[in-house]
C-alpha cells in the first residue's frame, strides 16, 4: 500500500427533510453527503470490494474500469478517456488498485496524479487503510448512508419533475418497485406505474404483481396486456442481444402509447442499477451484454428525460433502500428477473408452447427451493429452457424432449457469483417432478459455472 498525497421512515412528511439538509442539498446533519471517492481498476471483483468498503464507511464511490489497448495507441486512447472521467467527476480522492503493476497501471497511475487529489494504491481491501486515507487523507465526513440516499434522491427528483408528470415501468421486481416507491414519494400522484405483461413472466406472476401494488401501495398502477405483441416481434428471433433490444424497444412504445392516453408525461422512470450500467460497457470496447434499461433503449424515446435514482446502486444496497422506505419483504427478497423476461431463460426462438413448459418447470424448482428453507440463503435460482433435445422413455414409449437447466447461485453484487452445492434431495425431488409433471421435458442438468467466466444468466 501507497498513499500520494498530492496536496426515515417512508411516512416522514417532506418538510421536514428539507429542515434536515441545508439549503443546497449537499449537507444533512451537519454531514456532506456528495463526497465522491473514484476507485480506478482493470479488475472487477477487487473494485466492487472496495467500492463497497468505502461506501460502508460513509463515503460515496464509483468504479472506473479500464483495460489495456490492444496497442500503444489505444492504451493511450484508454488511458485519455479514464483521465477525462476523473476530470469531469472532480473527486475528493482516487484509489488505484493495481495488483499487476504493469505498463498500463504505470502510464494510468502518471496520468492521474497530474490531479493533485490524493491518491491511494492499494492491491487489496483493508478497512483502517481506507478509513486512514478517507478520513485523514482526503479529510471526508462520511455522511452518505441509505438513509441520506433517500431523501437526497427525493429532493433530487422533486427538483427535476417539478410539476411535470413521470411514468414508471413497474415489472414487479426489486429494482422497479423500489425505483417506484422512491419516485412516488418525491412526486406523488404525478407517477402513474405502467406494469406491462408482455408473457414473459413467471407462471402467476402477473396476477401477484397487480395485486400487491393495487393493495399495497397508493399508486396509480396501469396494467397493459401485450402479450400477443410482443411474441409476433420475436417470432424467429434466435439471437439473445435482438431479442432484449426487440424487447426494451417495445417496451418504451408500449409506454409512449400510454403516455398518450393518459396525457401530457414528460418523464420515464426506471430501475436501472450499477451493475447494469458496468456490464453494458463501462469500457464500451468489452460490453458484456446489452441490458434492456441501458443500451437497449431506443436512440430517440418520447420523452423529455430518464429518471434512474437506482443508477449507482449495487444490488443489496438497492434492497436496503427498499427496505429504509418500508417496502414488504415478499417485494423486497423477490427473486431477481432480468428485464427481458423469460425470453432470455428460452434459448433460441420464443414461442408461447415454450414459455408455458418453462413456466412450469421454474415453479416447481422455486416451489421445491422455498419447502426446504433455503430461498432466503440464496441470491437467485431459476431455470432455463434449452436449445438442446435428446432421447428418452415416458411411460414406455420413445420420446425425444427438450432439456431443462436449473441454476442456483450466491453473490454479494451480482458482478462475481458462485454457484450453490444444493442438497442431493431437493434436486432429486425437483427433477422428478419435473420430468414427470411437466410435458416435453425428459432430461435436467444442473449448470455448475460461476461468474466468470459465465453470466448468470443463459443469454
């Protein structure tokens, strides 16, 4: 390790966060809230690690990855465009992992300390050292937390809508609701919440979903079915990254349209998190996949602005915000779904026969999981529909059936994930069920890879 240096509750009525901050929003109790600390690496886990860290102890920051040219040149190029983002964020202070020390790590770590902002080098995550150089070095107060989160955000998105109206796609996942929850309580009843079933849930999730928002929660929820659209526009579609671009385009229409008939909206508010925005190409040369809430959207939406309070939120952070506004934990621990459904758990072309036989192979792993205790020790588990048929016996007869993947992992922030060693029994007892309870299946195998070198997801 070096160090250079260079030189409440969700009922809280909103008056009285504002006697809480002062008059420019940036202090609240006495404590500076916008800190920002950037944490520059070529390596993902460790940079999550410490961004964490260094968010634990009070003290906001981002990742910048970069990774080495595939020339001088455009290691130089590289290195430019992260200067540049250090430049235009303005941080308090820069921590630079660099556990290889290489000839990029040294012409990157030259370039920054031209800054004249404190630098740490670091190549491992240790807490007195970061509280050392955030506290003392930098001379930082700490004072961004869940609960500062909210209410700054609060005032942020009140600042920005003003009186104008916001529309939310609301999927009833973590991320929507929370995104939803947060936005109602800054605005009110200028949110209206499209939930869209475009029949690419869960088998009962559509039903769940309207009724707890319409129970729940005083917000104005608007149901739309487009089931039938949205398989015509993947009819033959067998590759994964036009499928979510197909889908997170249809899903924007699909708001455009319902901005119409309720009036003049002005604002899209939606549950993109950190991750998202990190996988979807930080280093836009080494984009991962394209998320429907980032790089899937249309170049030109109908609307005036994007509103993303989650942006850079890691996913258990996300679950504390929901948790600070008072959201129910059957929302809050939900099972995490990607954006474009079922669609990317179908490998290869979507078509309704296989959704349904994926439908209810899902439910009776997630049914199976949840009997024998363990969905709260798990970060996600689902399964996925394959491409691949093979051979089999049904009742004596020759069949030749699609082949099911279950997958059951655990992760701190859904960048790195490791898979989960289930209990023989469960496995055994969901395996049979499936094969005999659901048509069309007559092989399941059970995917064993961590992330990375695989996604959690399939596509």
């Amino acid at each position: 390790m070096d160090t250079m240096d260079n030189n409440d509750n969700i009922k809280n009525p909103l008056n009285q966060v504002n006697s809480e901050f002062n008059n420019n929003n940036n202090i609240y109790n006495g404590k500076i809230i916008d800190e920002l600390v950037i944490v520059v690496s070529d390596e993902l886990k460790l940079s999550q690690a410490v961004a964490r860290k260094t968010r634990e102890l009070g003290v906001y920051s981002e990742v910048l990855i970069y990774r080495n040219g595939l020339n001088e040149a455009d290691t130089l190029a590289k290195i430019n465009q992260i200067a540049d983002e250090l430049k235009s964020k303005n941080p308090a202070g820069i921590i630079f992992i660099n556990e290889l020390s290489n000839k990029t790590d040294n012409l990157l770590l030259n370039e920054i300390s031209k800054f004249n902002k404190p630098i740490l080098q670091i190549k491992e995550t240790d807490e007195e050292i970061l509280k050392d150089f955030l506290f003392n070095k930098c001379k930082l107060s700490g004072g961004w937390n869940v609960k500062t989160f909210i209410e700054k955000s609060v005032l942020d998105i009140k600042n920005k809508v003003g009186d104008k109206k916001v529309l939310c796609g609301l999927s009833g996942g973590v991320d929507s609701s929370v995104t939803a929850v947060l936005v109602n309580r800054a605005v009110g009843k200028q949110l209206s919440c499209i939930f869209v079933d475009h029949g690419l849930l869960r088998k009962y999730e559509a039903e769940q979903v309207e009724n707890i928002f319409k129970t729940q929660f005083d917000i104005n929820l608007i149901k739309v079915n487009a089931q039938d659209r949205f398989l015509d526009k993947l009819s033959g579609i067998r590759d994964p990254e036009k499928k979510r671009k197909i889908i997170g385009e249809e899903f924007i229409r699909v708001f455009e349209e319902e901005a119409k008939r309720i009036g003049e909206i002005d604002f899209l508010a939606q549950g993109t998190i950190y991750p998202d925005v990190i996988e979807s190409g930080i280093d836009k040369s080494s984009v991962v996949k394209r998320h429907h809430n980032v790089g899937g959207l249309p170049e030109k939406i109908g609307f005036k602005g994007l509103i993303e309070p989650l942006k850079y939120l890691f996913k258990d952070e996300v679950i504390m915000v929901g948790r600070e506004l008072g959201i129910p934990e059957s929302i809050i621990l939900r099972q995490p779904f990607p954006g474009p459904g079922l669609a990317v758990r179908v490998i290869g072309e979507v078509n309704k026969e296989k959704l349904d036989i994926l439908r209810d192979a899902d439910f009776i792993f997630r049914e199976e999981i949840e009997k024998a205790g363990l969905n709260k020790e798990l970060s996600q588990y689902f399964a996925v529909l394959t491409d691949v048929r093979s051979v089999g016996v049904r009742n004596g007869i020759r069949t030749y059936d699609y082949t099911i993947a279950l997958r059951a992992i655990k992760t701190n922030d859904f960048m790195t994930v490791d898979w989960v060693r289930l209990p023989y029994d469960v496995l055994a007892e969901t395996v049979y069920r499936i094969v005999n309870e659901v048509d069309h299946i007559n092989r399941v195998v059970y995917d064993i890879t961590p992330k990375p070198p695989a996604t959690v997801e399939w596509e």
